[in-house]
C-alpha cells in the first residue's frame, strides 16, 4: 500500500513531452568536468594521488583556504570552445553536460553570488557562456552538472546538527537557489540540470527543498529536464522515493557501471543515463594515467551500445587540462569514435532495447522511429555465425552490415524461430585459450584446489 508523500515522485512513466523526446533520441553526449582541481592534476606537494583527480582537495587533507588559492592560477589561455565544440560535434555526441560548479566550490560563470568564480580569476572567460553558445551552435544540446555538495562555502552542512547548523544550511540552500536562477537567466539555451553531491545527511533532511529545486527550474523554463540524484523524499529516500516511485525526469544512479541484462531489466520501462570515465575513475584531468586502466575505444563503444541496448542515454567524460586544451588520449577517442559512429550511428541515435533473448555474441538495438532492428556484434563466436532467436512469428528475412548495406549476410535455419546469420570473414578460427600465471596471496601459485 503506498503510503502518501509530499515530496516524493511528481509523475509516473516516462515524459511523452518533445523536450524529454529529444533528451532520449540524443542517446550520446558529452560529459566535460573542469575546474581548478585540473591544475594540480592528481599531484600535490610532489605526490601523485591514484584517486579521481577533482577529489584531489580530499585524498590531500588540502585545507579549504588553501585549495581556495589555486584560483590565482586559473588561466585556460588555449581555450576555444568552439574547438569543443567542432571535435564533439564531429565525434557524434548529441548532447553535452558540462560542470558549472564541482564539490571544490569553484564557479566556471562569472556570478554574482560568489567571488570564488571565474571573475575573480586572472583569466575572466565566462566557460559556461562560451561553451554554451559555441555547442548550441553547432546544433549539441547542452546540460548543466552542479554539486549541491561544497567543500569551499561556509554554510554547506554534511548534517544538521544544531540550530546553528539550521541557519547556516537556510542561508547555503538561498546560496543554491540564486545560483540555479541565475545560471538558467544567464543561459536560457541550457536544456537541464544534472545534480550531484546529494548524499549526505544534510540534503536528505531536506526533501522538500529538492522538489522545490525541480520546481524552480521547471517554472523558470518549461520543458527543463532533471536528473532523480537530486532527489530526496520526505524520509530522505534518493533517486527513488518511499514508494519505489523514481523522482525527476530519468534515473541517474549508473555512475561508471552499467545495469545488468540479466537482473536489472526494468530500468528499460524508465529513461535513464549511465556516465563514464575513460580511466577507471577519474572525472578531472589526471597528469598521469597509469595510474590505472584506460579503456579502449572498443571498451567506450560497448559502454555505449550496452546502455542504448537497455533503453539508456551514455556520457562519455572528458577532463580538459588547466590551459584549455583536450589532452591527446581524449582527442584519440573521440575521433575513433567518429569513425564508428559515422557508419553505425543509425543504430544508436532514437536506439532503444528490443526485448528479444540476450545472446552473448553482442546486443539488439531496435530504432524508436523506423522501427529498424539491429545487431551489434562485439563477441564473435569461433563458429562465425551468431545466432538469432526471434519471438513466435517473428522472422529474420534480410542481414545487411553497416559498413556496406549492398552486402547480404547468408541467414540459415538453426531451429525453430532460430537462425545463424554467418559473419564476412574469420577473426578466430578456433576457442582462443590463455594461459594465465597465477600467484596467491600465501606465495602460493593459486593453484585450482
Ligand atoms: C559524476 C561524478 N560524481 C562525483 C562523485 C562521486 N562520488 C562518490 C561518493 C561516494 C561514493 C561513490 C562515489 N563522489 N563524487 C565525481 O567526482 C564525478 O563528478
């Protein structure tokens, strides 16, 4: 029985509004994290610290006045956001979220509210300005991210504890509010919000605020789109409220994973959107990248297929370095995924899942407009054919790849509502096997018993 809630989900099913359409045609974007954590990049006092580089005030114990003075070296003087924009317009990203405001505080808009922004910098580029208008232009939708959380405001809480603790989130949140005004009355083209650093107990107290946030925005423009993450209900419930009933526009809970075919299918009746970092988990630029792995281009189109093929938008990130510049390994990716994408976006644009059985060989996109169905080979089975099984009546007539739709694949019977479709050419011709060294943690070789 559910029980009633003031500030827990508004609506149920997925938004039929063109704006919310658009949002789930988009399917690729951007994600570009920024700001004063990229000049150290990963290193402080000669250290380099493994962890995610916008974090880096934390992993270092660097004292807030101090992380505070990297402000005087703010200076992205290679920036040109219409570069940006040309790479990622090109690359095929759709949409592009872009950080206003990380955990550090720092504020990439000249505003009002604050002397810890851009104004206050040697280099007075209005970011969020420039990469706005240079991304709309070229025809890429662009979200603002915004951390609720901030290590450099005196009046962010972690909890309310007191009536100290009362007034000083009072002022924080009319802090959060002006911000967000501001930001959509300086930028009216931003199509949504993507929240972040809403765990802690502080904002979960606060429900009511959170809805009130949606509101807000929603009344300042019509059809803005936000994410559940900045959602809490009456009993500080996130993403999903007291009655298992998901809060604003789509699910934003995957955050570098992925929902699982095998248990997690109901996030297919929901729009939703996973995130993604190249590295393993560094959002922000990071001046050294071994320190952990570094995914392919292959990896980053699988991440991508993976989530359309259950109904999802992907962000792939980015973290530009302090000059302004994207570094190589970013600019690499990109342009591979250009090359895939300039032959098999059909498939991912408007993709959505299909529903048919998941079969190991890759996954099935079905296209929400043309109905168009197909099949997304990373897995190729040493028999060279994958098999397809379709639903009762449903039959594969034709098989034409992407990369030359001229060509016809051979389709043979394999059973009933079975068939092979036989790939072009041989990759492996028989079980690839790999012998693998293995040590235990006692010295001993891991041996299997
Ligand atoms: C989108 C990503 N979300 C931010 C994040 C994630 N987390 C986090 C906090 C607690 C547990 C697991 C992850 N903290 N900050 C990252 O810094 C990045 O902005």
């Amino acid at each position: 029985e559910n029980e009633s809630l003031k500030y827990g989900s508004q609506y149920e099913g997925k938004r039929q509004d063109e704006a919310m359409q658009k949002f789930r045609e988009n399917r690729l974007g951007q994600f570009i994290h920024w700001g004063l954590y990229a000049i150290p990049g990963g290193k402080w006092d000669g250290k380099i610290y493994p962890g995610a580089a916008e974090w880096l005030q934390s992993w270092a114990d660097v004292p807030p006045e101090e992380w505070s003075k990297l402000i005087n070296q703010w200076n992205p003087d290679e920036f040109d956001a219409q570069e940006w924009a040309h790479m990622a317009k090109e690359a095929g990203f759709k949409y592009m979220t872009v950080t206003t405001k990380h955990h550090e505080g720092f504020c990439l808009w000249p505003s009002e509210y604050t002397d810890f922004d851009v104004a206050s910098a040697p280099n007075k580029t209005d970011i969020m300005g420039e990469l706005i208008d240079a991304y709309t232009k070229v025809g890429i939708d662009v979200y603002f991210y915004y951390s609720i959380l901030d290590w450099h405001h005196p009046d962010w809480r972690y909890d309310i504890k007191s009536e100290e603790d009362e007034q000083a989130f009072e002022r924080y949140k009319t802090y959060v509010d002006n911000q967000l005004t501001e930001l959509v009355e300086r930028y009216p083209e931003v199509k949504g919000f993507w929240f972040d650093g809403t765990w802690d107990k502080s904002v979960k107290k606060n429900g009511k605020w959170t809805l009130e946030i949606q509101q807000m925005l929603k009344s300042l423009k019509p059809g803005m789109i936000v994410n559940s993450r900045l959602r809490a209900d009456d009993h500080g419930s996130r993403h999903f409220d007291s009655n298992d009933k998901l809060m604003g526009d789509y699910e934003s809970g995957y955050e570098r994973r992925l929902p699982s075919f095998r248990e997690d299918t109901i996030v297919t009746t929901r729009d939703w959107e996973a995130v993604m970092t190249v590295p393993e988990n560094q959002w922000g630029y990071h001046q050294d990248w071994s320190v952990s792995h570094v995914k392919s281009t292959n990896e980053v189109l699988e991440w991508i297929t993976h989530s359309v093929a259950m109904g999802g938008n992907m962000l792939v990130n980015i973290g530009p370095k302090p000059d302004g510049t994207i570094r190589q390994q970013e600019k690499t990716l990109m342009k591979e995924i250009e090359q895939w994408m300039d032959i098999n976006g059909e498939a991912i644009y408007a993709g959505d899942y299909l529903g048919w059985e998941k079969q190991d060989w890759g996954y099935y996109i079905a296209d929400q407009k043309t109905n168009e169905v197909y099949a997304l080979v990373f897995n190729v089975p040493v028999t060279q054919k994958i098999t397809v099984a379709t639903p009762e009546g449903i039959s594969i007539e034709e098989a034409h790849p992407l990369k030359d739709e001229s060509e016809s694949l051979k389709i043979s019977e394999k059973g009933p509502n079975e068939v092979f479709i036989h790939l072009p050419q041989p990759m492996f011709e028989a079980p690839y096997v790999i012998k693998l060294k293995v040590s235990g943690k006692d010295g001993s070789k891991g041996t299997y018993r």
